[in-house]
C-alpha cells in the first residue's frame, strides 16, 4: 500500500483504523511480552511455543489471546491455577495505548512509522530493566542503525541530527559513568545512543532532561518514604524510555521552543 492510498483509507475511515491500530498494539504486546520472558535468559523467540511457566503446560490460541485471556482465566493458568503475572495484560494494553496515541497524534506519516518501531522496544526495555536491571544490548544495539536508517529513509528528520545524536546520547553517558564509578551502566549508554539514532540530538536533549527530572523526583520520593535506601540502585532505564517516548511526542517542539528563550 502506498502513503497516498493509506491517507485515503485513513480519510475514509477514521475510527476503523484508529481500532485496527490499537489491536494491532495488543498483539505487538503479546509478542513483547514474550521478548520480555526470553530475550535476557538468551532464548529463542519463535522455540518453543508459549507455555505456562509453572507447569509447562502449552497454552492453546485462546489463553493466548491479549487481555481478554486474562480476564476470562482471572488471571490463571487453566492447567495449573498459577497466577499469571499482571506484567502481560499491562504491558498489552500500554503498547496498544502507545500505538493508538501516535496514530492519533501523527496519522499515517514517517513519525507513526518510527514510533511504531521505537515506542514497542521502550516498552520492553523497560519491563525488562524493571524485572531484571539490566537494558539488554539485543535490542539497544540493533536500535541504533535502525533509528538512523529509519530517519534516513523517511527523512523525519536530518541524518546528521540522528548521527549527533548517537554520539551525544552515547558520549554524555559515557562521562556520566566514568564521573560516578558505577552509578550508571553501559545499557544506559547503549540505550542513550539508540535514543538519540531515533529521536536525532535536540529531541534527545528532551527526553534525557524528561528522564533526569522524572527520575531524580521518584528517587527523592522513595527515599523520603524509606522504600528505598541511599545505597540501593534504581533503574534509570524506565525513566530514560518514558523521556524518549514523551520527546518523540514533544521533543521538537519543546527544543524550539527552550531555544527561543521560552518565548513560544
Ligand atoms: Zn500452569
């Protein structure tokens, strides 16, 4: 299909695609789901096929289905009664929130092209960084030539600003960890570079100013709440990932603006 004829359809039928995006984000979601499951342990993705964790009972298509499998088995296993953890249905219905605000926000265009590309792999990032504090090198270092050579081949925005970019997302990281002796990891770098692949350097600059303000407010909350001592590491991953997504949003935007003196 080409862009023309997708506008046309689009123009014809609103709401239609605006449902098909968002089912479309439940099964990006399932298959997330299963990145998240396998990809830090190093398995393979398509082998074997989906089973329950506790008792290695395959599950049949229809307890593989987005959410509503779910919310028919109250959230257990048919075989084994094991609950099943809440982290598929929400990261299902997340992706599919993300799709559906990018499609909303952008319509069928280069930018909905790249967040359908970017926004999926934030999610996974940031479940897995959550469950295992790690950001896997599997999809970070892949992210970066497909972030350029995305922006490359829709023109969204300038090579040269995807190539600055990664050198900024990477390069800033990288003094970070050397300055702090360990407080920061190479995953932040390798996930800062493949950022500014994407986003190119000035939204860039968003989304880690978005991360270092969403970041440093929940660590100040839950020291003050003793949930966390000053001692114990928290994830910069799902911050950064949350700053990319919002400046993939408002990222451009936001630079003009900050660079006009907050003037408008
Ligand atoms: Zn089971």
């Amino acid at each position: 299909m080409t862009v023309a004829q997708f506008e046309s359809v689009a123009d014809a039928w609103p709401i239609g695609l605006v449902v098909v995006v968002g089912l479309f984000g439940l099964a990006l979601g399932s298959f997330l789901n299963v990145v998240i499951a396998r990809v830090p342990a190093g398995g393979s993705l398509v082998h074997p096929g989906s089973a329950c964790p506790g008792c290695r009972a395959p599950l049949a298509w229809y307890d593989n289905i987005p959410v509503l499998s779910f919310v028919v088995l109250r959230g257990r296993c048919r075989a084994c009664a094991m609950r099943i953890s809440w982290r598929y249905p929400i990261v299902e219905v997340i992706t599919a929130a993300a799709l559906v605000l990018a499609y909303v926000a952008f319509g069928p265009s280069a930018e909905f092209l790249v967040a359908c590309v970017l926004l999926p792999a934030l999610v996974a990032m940031t479940a897995i960084d959550l469950q295992h504090q790690m950001i896997p090198d599997a999809i970070t270092l892949p992210g970066i030539p497909v972030g350029l050579l995305i922006n490359v081949a829709t023109g969204r925005i300038s090579w040269i600003d995807s190539v600055i970019g990664i050198l900024v997302g990477g390069g800033l990281f990288l003094v970070i960890i050397l300055a702090s002796r360990g407080g920061m990891g190479g995953g932040d770098l390798k996930l800062g570079a493949m950022l500014g692949a994407f986003l190119g350097w000035k939204a860039l600059l968003c989304a880690l100013f978005v991360a270092i303000v969403l970041g440093g407010a929940t660590g100040a909350v839950l020291l003050a709440t003793g949930r966390r001592g000053r001692k114990d590491p928290i994830p910069f991953g799902p911050f950064l990932a949350a700053g990319g997504a919002m400046a993939l949003f408002w990222g451009e935007r936001a630079f003009g603006w900050w660079m006009g003196g907050f003037g408008g």
